[in-house]
C-alpha cells in the first residue's frame, strides 16, 4: 500500500510552504541584522531594550500578522496578489469616473516598489558583508568592494535564469531561521526579563519623551516589516495556506526569538547595541553566520528583482508602461523572466546608493518610505475592492481599514523625518516613475483619440468593397488595431497604394484583461464579418506573456484555419512629430516620443515571426 494519494497533497502543501520561505519571507527575514540596531541608535537611550523589541513585536503582529497574513491575502484576483493586481480589481468594480484616479494612485504604489527593489539588495547584501568587521577589524575596508561583487555577479546571473538553484532558496532560508531562532533562544535564556517586552505597554512607553524621538525609533522600528509587502506580491506563486502556514509556524516564531534575543543581550551588555544581532553569537559561529546571512540577503536580493521583473510586466500590460524586451528564461516555468532593461537600471541604481552611503545604517534612512507609501496605497486600493466587491457596508470597510490606514500614515510620518537623509532617494525614483507613467497613459490616451477621429467605419469600407471590389492576392492578412469598430489606418494605407486585399482579412485586436491568466477557453472571440472579413479579439491576462501566433493556431474549431508561415502580419508604425499646439504640453511630448520611439515593436512584443511582418508607416502629430 503506497499511500501516495494522500501524501501528495500534504507533500505538495509543505513544498509550497518550503518555497515561500525562501522567495516571500527573504526580504523581512533579513532586517534582524539591522532594525533593532537602528531602533536603538535612533532612540539612544529614551526606548531602552524593552521599549524597542516591544514595538517590534507588536508592529510584527499588527502590520504583518493581522493586516497582510488574515486580511489582504483574502483580496486575490482570480489567485493573484500585488499592488497592481489589487488595482485591476479596483477598476473592475469602480465606475469610469474612478478609474484615472485608480491607475495615477496604482501607478503609485508600483513606482514605489522600484525604490525598494534598489535599496533591498544594497542594505540586505552591505548588512551582512558588515559581520566580517567583528570577525577582525581587518575586513573593514574591503567591506563596500566586497559587498559590490555580490551584486555585480548577482544582477549579471539574472539573463540565465534562476530556475536551476531556485530549489535551493526555501531550505537555505530555512536555515537562515534555524539560526535566528537558536541565536535568540540562548540570549534570552541567559536574560529572561527581556518578555517583559511583550507588554505592549514598554512599545508606547517613549511616547513620553517628547515627538522628535518618537518619530525616530518608529521610523527604525519599521525597518522589521520592510519585506512585508512581498507576502501579497507572490499570493498566485504558492497560494493563501502555504504562506499563512509558513509565516505562523517558522517565520514569525524565529523573527520575534531573535529580536528578543537581540534585547536581551543589550540588556546584559549595554554596549553591544552597536551591532546587537552579530555579537549575540559565540566568535566561534560568526564566520558560519556571515556565511548564511550572506546568502540570505542574496535570496533576499533575488526575490525582489524578479518582483521588479514581474512587476514590469503587469504595468505594461495594464498599459502604465510602454512595451519592454521580455525574454524567458525557463521553457517549463511562465514567471521565469529577464528584463534587461530593468535589470541594468536597478544594477546602477545599487551601486549608486552602495557608494553613496556605504554602510547599512546610512542606507537605513532611505528605507521605509517607500515601504510605507506602497502600504498605504495597498490599504485604499483594498478599502475600494472592499466596499465595491465584497459588498461591505461603509462603517464596516472603515472600521477595518481605516486603523490600518491610521498606523501606516503614523509610520510614513515617522519616515519622513529621514529625508534629507538619504529618505529622498525612494521619493525621487518614485517621482519619476509616476511621471513616466502618466505621461505613457496620456500620451497613448492622446493617440487613440487621434485614431478614432481619423478613422473609417469598417462597416462602411467593407460596403465600398463589396460595390468596387479590389484585386485579390492569395494567402492570409492579419492587422493588428486598437478599435475593432474601424478600419485599421495599415488596411486604408494597403488599399491605397496597392490597389489590392488579402483573400481572408483578419482584424485583430490583443486585449488584456483585468485577471491575471485567461483560461484557453476564453482566449479568443471570433466572429465572421462576411466572406472574406473575420473580427478577432485575442484576451490575455495582465501576467500573461502575449503569443499571437499560438493563440492564432488555436483557432482552427472556430471556422479559421490558421498557418503562420503562409500568412502576412500587417502593422502600422507611427512616425510622432511635434504639432505647434499638441495635445501634450511641450516636456510631456517629449517625453512620450522618447518612450515611443525607445519601445519594443509589436512584432517582438506578441512574437509574430520577423518575417512574416509587414510594416506601413503613418505620420502623427502630437
């Protein structure tokens, strides 16, 4: 009797779990090295131990605990999780009027994670290198050349993929735990007053000390839920239980042992608060330590590149961004993806701030924002999908997410504090980011209202078509267009100069829909104009890697027989000039030629084979 019919679901559910403590809890599982450190430099001696592991613990089981792991992993799109999955929810259940507003404040959110995708790995990866200072003060210069190896050698793996040493990631973070819990349990049994902490009561206690050193302990007390958004992100990677087990079983219990364990030994020894987490090891582990912690912020580092990665991707299909170079690195696995233009900023971006900062407690004042900023657009986003999806009423979807909204803006305030820091690192990337994106959607925006006024009913031209026919050519024509309802401006262009049409026209429109996969079922609408005329609108969700030809391959049960190699794919490619009074203000026109003209083609985008492409260009002012 094998049994295997009933372990492989457990087997199934424990590998899942596995994984997310690898990918989801790397970020927030590395900030032991450094939150309490800089909760206690920024509060000297105002907080104390008690008063800074106390409102670790607690902003741990609020922020973490109670709002992402038993509330916001109930909000999935169809499976998914993410600040812009949780945007396209929002637009799905708010009037048209609401929607501009949803995509400026989704494209918020998605801009704020790139400025924690840059700092994570320059933080995680220098807080570690950093150990190597206790182990002999010898290593302190090489700490900054060691710690841009890692990254360098890092970001230039990325084009091969991760597939191959992903495995790895859930057991050697899970070691990482192993030794933030064992680390934590023999501190804190050499000083147990430190559970005194527990009571929420030390985690207000400094209020008292006046606002200016309050602000600055909650800004580095926040530091220990940075990662925190990640077990929303990664909800369709290894589903609901998996990460709610994982992070109630292994994660929180290892995270709160060392940061008592942390306290605990600053209790006995005051001046080891200068770097609480390496010195709560006998000498002896330290080099294993450094070794595991090393190894941590890079799978810490990993995680939060592939978020970039995958969140590019969303913001270009949901239209925030224009089209990228998207390459795949693993035949088997969809969400295995290279990006090398977001891969080469982010690696500039890491060895800008490395070098600029040069240790973990000065890029500690750059870190938080735009945490807290991506927390709070959460909480709105959820507040919409609340009231509009789930049907609460108004006092209830307050009495939930207001508290929620209430402590992340109190975090945010705190954060703010460090600005002139370095804390206006996140906020410029942000900035841009968020200009960027609001020029693509208006820019876009402006260029199908152009369309649509220049265009012609198709039902008219297939009118004139059928009074004057024109010559035939054999084979297949495809033409890509936005609107369905009107002739494609390449169709006019092909009439016009050629004189002739394809035997079978396919008008094709590439849709993306507000879920994250559409089911094969669902991919394609085909409906039969006349004769000659088909109408065809591909669906794709906004993770989904567009692949025309195969979703056109697939058509042949619908009355359309497709063969790639025989038939002609016809796009237009728009030549942007600058009109004397454009649509656009003058450096937003710009800005969306540049993007334009930069963009990958459509040919590329939707893989339709090289050349089976033919391309008629067309003028337009902006």
């Amino acid at each position: 009797m094998s049994g295997s019919a009933s372990v492989s679901p457990k087997t199934s559910f424990l590998a899942l779990s596995l994984g997310s403590i690898g990918v989801v809890y790397g970020d927030i599982g590395t900030s032991p090295i450094y939150a309490l450190r800089e909760s206690l430099a920024a509060g000297g001696h105002a907080a104390g131990p008690l008063g800074a592991v106390s409102l670790i613990f607690w902003a741990l089981s609020f922020i973490v605990t109670l709002k992402y792991v038993v509330l916001l992993l109930r909000a999935d799109n169809a499976g998914e999780g993410g600040t812009l999955s949780l945007l396209a929810l929002a637009k799905r259940v708010s009037g048209p009027r609401a929607a501009t507003g949803l995509a400026i404040l989704g494209a918020l959110g998605a801009a704020l994670f790139y400025g924690d995708a840059m700092i994570t790995p320059a933080i995680s990866v220098l807080s570690a290198v950093e150990g190597l200072n206790l182990v002999t003060p010898a290593f302190e210069p090489y700490v900054v050349p060691i710690t841009l190896a890692i990254i360098v050698l890092l970001f230039a793996a990325q084009s091969h993929g991760t597939a191959a040493v992903a495995g790895w990631f859930g057991p050697i973070t899970l070691v990482w735990f192993a030794a933030l819990a064992l680390g934590g349990i023999a501190s804190i049994a050499a000083e147990p007053a430190i559970l005194a902490a527990l009571d929420p009561r030390h985690a207000v206690a400094f209020a008292k000390e006046g606002p200016a050193i309050a602000f600055a302990i909650l800004g580095a007390a926040f530091l220990a839920v940075t990662g925190a958004e990640a077990l929303y992100a990664d909800l369709g990677h290894f589903g609901r239980g998996p990460i709610r087990f994982a992070w109630s079983s292994v994660v929180f219990p290892a995270l709160a042992l060392n940061y008592f364990g942390q306290g605990a030994l600053v209790l006995r020894n005051p001046q080891a608060a200068e770097n609480p987490f390496f010195l709560m090891y006998p000498e002896w582990a330290l080099i294993p330590v450094v070794a595991i912690a090393t190894a941590a912020t890079i799978i810490a580092s990993q995680a939060v590149i592939t978020g970039a990665y995958s969140l590019t991707r969303q913001a270009i299909q949901l239209k925030l961004l224009p089209r990228m170079d998207v390459r795949h690195t693993s035949e088997s696995l969809e969400g295995q993806i290279y990006m090398p233009l977001v891969n080469g900023l982010l690696l500039v971006g890491v060895i800008a701030l490395v070098l600029a900062f040069r240790s973990s407690s000065g890029l500690a004042a750059a870190y938080g924002i735009a945490v807290t900023g991506t927390m709070i657009v959460t909480v709105l986003l959820a507040f919409v999908v609340a009231r509009g999806l789930w049907r609460w009423p108004l006092w209830a979807a307050a009495a939930v997410f207001l508290p929620f909204l209430a402590v992340d803006t109190i975090f945010l305030g705190a954060n703010m504090t460090k600005v002139l820091e370095g804390g206006f690192v996140p906020l410029l990337v942000a900035a841009a980011l968020v200009a960027i994106m609001r020029v693509w959607m208006r820019g876009t925006a402006v260029l199908a209202a152009k369309d649509k006024d220049a265009s012609l009913p198709l039902d008219t031209l297939m009118q004139s078509m059928r009074d004057r026919p024109p010559l035939t050519a054999p084979g297949t024509a495809v033409y890509l267009t936005g609107n369905q309802d009107a002739a494609p401006v390449a169709l006019l262009h092909t009439l016009k100069h050629f004189k002739s049409l394809h035997a079978r026209v396919v008008i094709l429109t590439v849709a993306t829909a507000p879920i994250p996969r559409v089911a094969p079922a669902e991919r394609a609408k085909v409906k039969m104009l006349d004769d000659r005329f088909a109408s065809v609108t591909l669906n794709f969700g906004f993770m989904e890697a567009p692949d025309v030809p195969k979703a056109l391959a697939e058509l042949s049960g619908q009355g359309l027989d497709f063969d790639v190699m025989t038939t002609s794919f016809v796009l237009s490619r728009r030549a942007l000039t600058a009109a004397e009074r454009g649509a656009l203000p003058g450096w937003q026109r710009k800005i969306f030629m540049f993007l334009s003209r930069n963009a990958v083609g459509a040919t590329d985008y939707f893989r339709i084979p090289a050349g089976r492409v033919v391309e008629i260009g067309a003028q337009v002012s902006l």
